[in-house]
C-alpha cells in the first residue's frame, strides 16, 4: 500500500442471506475527493459501511490509513472515518442538537473542528430536538455531528438529499473545505446534478454489487452515465445542456 492510499478496497465481496451484494470489489483513494456512483440498490451504502467497518465482508480486505476497520476498537474508527448515514435521523441519540454535536469529541477524547459546525449549523437550531428537525436541517445536522471530529477520512452517503440550495450550499463548501485540508472524502449518490460543482478525482461506479467503472470522474460519458442508471442532467436537459 502506497503511503498516499488513504483508502484500499481488495477483492471485498458481501452476502447477505446468502446473496452477494457485492462481488470482488477493488480499488484504491488517495486524499481528494472521490465519487461513488450507482443506482439505488447497486451496493453504494453497502460499500461505504464495510469502509467505515460497520459490515464484515464474506472475503476480501479493506485498509483504511493502514488499518483494517473491523479489527480495531469503534473508538479508533471515529477518530479516523466519519461516516454520515443515508437516513439523518438514525445517528440521532441526544434531546438537543448541540448534545449531538459535542458527543462525538467527548467519545473520542479529540477536539476537533468547530468551522465545520459554524459553516452548516445555524446557531438557532443548536437547543433544538434533532427529531423536531426537518428533513433537510436533519442531514445538516447528522453530517455536522459526525465531521466535527475532524476525521481523515469522510464517507458521506447521500449527503445533498432532502436539502434546498442554501443546504447543498453549505455541504459543497464543507466538502471543498475538507478537500483543501487533505481529507480522502467518497461520496455516494446515484445523481451527478449536484456534485458537478465539485473537482472531483476519481469516479468508482457499482451496477448490481459490481464494479463497472473505476477511474476519472472525467472519462465517464453521458452514454455509460445512462446506461448505469445513474442520474444526469442531459437526460431531461438534452445535449446542449
């Protein structure tokens, strides 16, 4: 592993109930950010807990700065990945918001990055219930909570649904943020719409828990792009677009 791999996924096949969801999967991250690409159901959210070591796979291994994520204690994972949950409200376990912001640095003895917390959260919310929360205040939060740690490593699932433009706003300043200081940031979505916005490195495309694309965000056409099911804007917008 070169020392610049932040993120190497060998040969990582996952069953669940006895079928695969995914199926010898490989590729490798270095600090930047990266795209995880496929329709709903292709393995994306699969893919991104094994990473973060909330799944063991049936084979294959996963290193993660070095380490392998499930044969090290949780305390050691927060402290090197975030990983923000595709549904917000499933991290949520305090009565207000700003308890779930300070839980994680208290959990993991770290102090942390209180910009991350001041470019998504607005001040007002902080004593709010994180279940009174909207949708889109919800993912803010959740994803505040988590980067706050100030991890190396960010995998982030979905972040821009359920967001209005001020929202996605602030998730591309944070990610361009996190980019500048060296974090390995994947992002999993099944639309380029939004991360369009964003100098995007690599591209790792999953069709039915398979690899089918793994290379630069660039090379990737409007044709693959269709013929992957993932969400493009020429699809509505034509050619010209």
């Amino acid at each position: 592993m070169a020392l610049d791999e932040t993120v190497v996924v060998n040969n990582v096949t996952v069953e669940f109930f006895g079928k695969k969801v995914l199926n010898n999967i490989s590729f490798k991250c270095k600090p930047g950010i990266h795209v995880l690409l496929g329709h709903s159901g292709s393995g994306k959210s699969t893919l991104l807990k094994v990473i973060a070591g909330l799944v063991k796979p049936i084979s294959g291994v996963v290193y993660v700065k070095g380490l392998v994520p499930w044969e090290v204690s949780r305390r050691i994972i927060a402290k090197t990945v975030a990983y923000t949950w595709q549904n917000p409200y499933y991290g949520f376990l305090h009565a207000t918001v700003r308890e779930e912001i300070e839980f994680i640095l208290r959990n993991t003895g770290v102090v942390g990055d209180r910009k991350l917390v001041d470019i998504l959260v607005p001040k007002w919310i902080l004593d709010r219930d994180p279940f009174s929360l909207s949708g889109g205040e919800a993912r803010i939060v959740s994803i505040a909570s988590v980067l706050v740690a100030d991890q190396d490593v960010w995998l982030l699932d979905e972040p821009f649904n359920d967001l209005d433009i001020d929202g996605i706003e602030k998730i591309i300043e944070v990610i361009n943020y996190g980019a500048n200081k060296g974090k390995t940031i994947m992002i999993a979505t099944n639309s380029t719409a939004t991360i369009d916005a964003l100098d995007i490195d690599k591209a790792i495309v999953l069709r039915n828990g398979e690899l089918v694309y793994y290379g630069e965000y660039s090379g990737l056409s409007k044709e693959e792009l269709t013929m992957y099911k993932i969400v493009h804007r020429g699809i509505y917008c034509g050619e010209s677009f």
